[in-house]
C-alpha cells in the first residue's frame, strides 16, 4: 500500500485553507454533509458523482485527502490541554463495539507486548518489565467521536522513549497495534512519537481496570477516542499501511489535531 502523506496531490491554498477549517468533521460523511458544494467536492475528488459507487468513491477521496491535510497541519511540538485532578471525570465512561462484560479477560502472569516490523529488538516484554519503566502521568481530556468527551488520569510510559527501547525505526511511516479484544488501528510516526503519547498502565491511581484496556492502552489526547486502542498485545513498525477497524467503516484515518 502506498504511504498517504509522501505526496499529497493537490497543492491550491483556498482548498487546503477550507479544509483546515472543516478538521473538526470527524468522518468522511460528516466532511461531505459539510462542504462547499457538491461541484468542488467532484473537482477536487476527480471523478463524477452519478451513482453510490462514484459517490463512495468520492468519499474515499475526501476522506484521504483530509488525512492529508491534517497530517501537514500536525504540530508534533504543540500539547493538548492538561487539567487538575478535581477536572478528572468519575465515574470514567466505558465505550467500546461490545459490552462491558464482554472486555478481554487478560492473565497478568501470561501476558507478554509482541513487538514486530523494524526494531532492531523484537524481545517480548513481560509487564512486570513494562511496569517497571520510567513513568509520567498526564490528566487529559479523552474526545468520543459519538460527541461526548470525559477527562482521565493515565499514567505510564512516554511512547517515544518506549519505541527508542526498543530501537524502533523512527524513519518508519507507520505504527500498528493489534489488541486482544481483536480490535486494529494505526498512527504516524509523528504522532507516535509527540510527547503526550502514552503507553498506559494504570488510570486515576489504579491498574488500568479491565474496562479501560487492561494491561495496557494507548492514550494519545492528540487524537479521537477510537484512535486509543485498549488491550494491547502487540505493536509493529513498519511502511506498510493497515488501517484500523472503524476506518472500514469509514472514520478518517488521522482524526487527530
């Protein structure tokens, strides 16, 4: 698969202007509802919307060059907003695409992190070794793309300093982790690596309860709820794109700030 932001392939500044207005429309459906006109949305897609295969097609497009945008107008030095303890929300909302008691029930003692792709060190971690890494708390606001948004304290490890453990390929486009609740997603290396980004183990004082992605998440208060996946077992690095789970559904790929 190709990397999506090497070339972006249209360069007009009224457009990317327009776009960077409209980043706050977390979908391509959304993006489409609030557009300009359906004749800019044919011009700038290349293709006729005559039918639901053009249409779809067209919001393909859409949705691609929004990540693109986004992706150009990320500032990997600017921080999401950070709040007191008595901000924190309590009782924390569940949200997944299952029940709560539904949640992977994950053995302390039999997990291990698988790491793949390009490091130069694919050892399993234990989490006795995970917990035992450098840590930081940071109490920042987690937004649902449902439109509801909930403040949370997480603590863990600075993700770029987990991915320089591990002698990861910071050239790499991509990072992909694969959770055991069988749930896929998929980020940047930029966002990867921005200083917020966290490997999480424990939530408002505690273990990460089970709800929240026991034994670990990732929180990543740059980026939309679904984009912080729960239960990791494994992460790769690599070029190769693999989307995420709610992005076949059509969720833009980036939906970050």
């Amino acid at each position: 698969m190709f990397a999506k932001f090497r070339t972006p392939h249209i360069d007009t500044s009224v457009i990317l202007k327009e776009a960077a207005r409209r980043l706050d429309s977390p979908t391509r459906r959304v993006f489409m509802r609030n557009a300009i006109g359906l004749g800019s949305l044919t011009l700038l897609s290349g293709c006729d919307v005559v039918d639901g295969f053009s249409a779809e097609r067209m919001l393909q497009s859409m949705s691609d060059f929004n990540d693109r945008v986004q992706a150009l107008l990320f500032d990997p030095n600017k921080l999401a907003p950070e709040y007191p303890e008595s901000a924190v929300t309590r009782p924390f909302p569940f949200n997944a695409f299952y029940p709560e008691d539904k949640a992977p029930v994950i053995d302390p003692g039999d997990f291990h992190l698988d790491i793949t792709g390009l490091t130069e060190n694919q050892k399993p971690w234990t989490l006795e070794e995970l917990h035992a890494l450098p840590r930081f708390t940071q109490i920042t606001r987690h937004i649902c793309i449902e439109g509801w948004s909930a403040i949370g304290k997480w603590t863990g490890v600075r993700f770029s300093d987990f991915l320089a453990r591990i002698g990861a390929d910071l050239s790499a486009i991509y990072v992909t982790f694969r959770c055991d609740d069988n749930y896929i997603t998929s980020i940047d290396m930029p966002t990867a690596l921005h200083p917020q980004t966290q490997l999480t183990f424990w939530f408002d004082g505690e273990v990460l309860p089970r709800k929240y992605g026991f034994p670990m998440k990732l929180r990543i208060p740059t980026k939309l709820g679904f984009k912080n996946p729960k239960h990791i077992g494994e992460i790769e690095i690599g070029n190769d794109f693999n989307g995420g789970y709610w992005e076949t559904y059509g969720y833009n790929w980036f939906s970050g700030l």
